[in-house]
C-alpha cells in the first residue's frame, strides 16, 4: 500500500492536464476578446471597401 500511495504522489499527470487545460482557457480567452474587440474595426473597414469599389 505504501508503494502505491507512494506512486500516486509522484505521478504528476494530472497537473500537466490541468496546467495545458487553463492554458488552453487563457488562449481561448484572448482569442474570443480580441475578436470582438477588433469586429467592429473590421466590419468598418469592410464597408469602406465596398463602398470605396462601389460594389
């Protein structure tokens, strides 16, 4: 049984998972807030596009 506990706090897999899944949240995050950030930047700048070609 010691073995085992012992093992079991050595192993350290379930930390790395967690740490790559927070990244993961941080990076998705960023990616959502800059989107919406920047859309109405870019759908200006779409308008102008089109009205500038007068398509």
């Amino acid at each position: 049984m010691t073995k085992f506990l012992a093992k079991f706090r050595k192993n350290d897999d379930g930390a790395s998972l967690i740490e790559y899944s927070l990244l993961i949240g941080l990076i998705t995050v960023a990616a959502v807030a800059s989107i919406a950030l920047m859309g109405p930047w870019v759908a200006a700048q779409w308008a102008a596009l089109v009205a500038a070609t007068g398509a």
